[in-house]
C-alpha cells in the first residue's frame, strides 16, 4: 500500500508527507512491539483527536502513580522507552536525513500548550525534559512541537499549517 501512495503523492507533486507513529498500536502490551499490516511504521507519542485515547496504549492508565503529559516519573518513563524504541529502529534503517534517509523532521509532542498552561509548572518541566530528552537521542534532524510558544530551543514551535494559511490568505 505505502510504495503506490508515496509514488502517486510524489507523481502529483508532493514533497514531503507526514505521518504518525501510534503508540497504542506498535506496543498493545507492555514490552511487546508489533509493525506488521497496518502498523508497519506507518509524530510523538501523543496524537490528539485522530486516535483513541490520544494515541496512547490503554495498559498505561493502570500503572501506579502515572499522570499523562506531566512532569511525572512513570509517565516519562514509559515515553521515554517508546520514544527510544522508535528513533532506534529509524537509525538502524538509516532513515533519517542525517543519515542520508528521507525523515527530515520529528515531532516530540502535540498541541500541548494549552494544557501546559493550566497546570503550570509541572507542565512546564515535561516540555523542557521531552525537548531534552528528543534532542539527546541524536537524529541529527529538527523536533517540532506543535501549539508550543515555549518550546525550548532548539525545538521549533509549529502550528498545523495556521501560519502557512493565514500567509497565503
């Protein structure tokens, strides 16, 4: 499927296409990874209102002590392994740009802003450690986070393509 889809987007013009990496379907279960049919590598761990429960496996409510999307051990713990898994299998493939592969860009969160706001410092210590911890895995590409003004550098805030409009508008 993915070979004739990139073909025709190339063929109609296209550049560059964006997917995602759903967290809840590559590790159903703890430890156990699965990319075969439709989960065959199909942007950071969560993905917001595309998928159900953000994108996050449903095993991660019933860990002990854990808080998605704040400065929470377990948490980070666990995004941190599947962030680690993901990049990992990406550089043994050769597939970032850096590395003379196609991925020219890596987003670590989405649209977390908003939320970052209204719970304050916590959040604010989860953005700081997610950039740290993207950039330390070594891609040798840009990270992106979306809806992010204080993204630290060197993270590049994104908005979905709302500059993009309202430029072209």
């Amino acid at each position: 499927m993915w070979p004739d889809l990139i073909q025709k987007a190339k063929e109609g013009g296209l550049d560059v296409i964006q997917t995602y990496v759903f967290w809840n379907g590559h590790e159903p279960s703890p430890g156990q990874y699965y990319f075969e049919g439709n989960y065959d590598l199909d942007r950071g761990p969560y993905v917001c209102a595309e998928w159900n429960f953000g994108g996050f496996p449903v095993w991660l409510k019933y860990i002990p002590g854990i808080d998605f999307r704040t400065d929470n051990e377990p948490f980070k713990f666990q995004m941190q392994k599947f962030t680690n898994k993901i990049v990992n299998m990406m550089k043994a493939e050769r597939l970032f740009e850096s590395q003379g592969g196609p991925i020219i860009l890596s987003q670590i969160e989405n649209e977390y802003g908003p939320m970052e706001y209204e719970i304050g410092a916590p959040g604010q210590a989860y953005t700081k450690w997610a950039a740290q911890m993207a950039v330390g895995l070594g891609t040798g590409v840009p990270w992106i986070m979306c809806k992010q003004d204080d993204a630290p550098d060197p993270i590049i805030n994104t908005c979905n393509g709302f500059l993009l409009r309202l430029l072209l508008s």
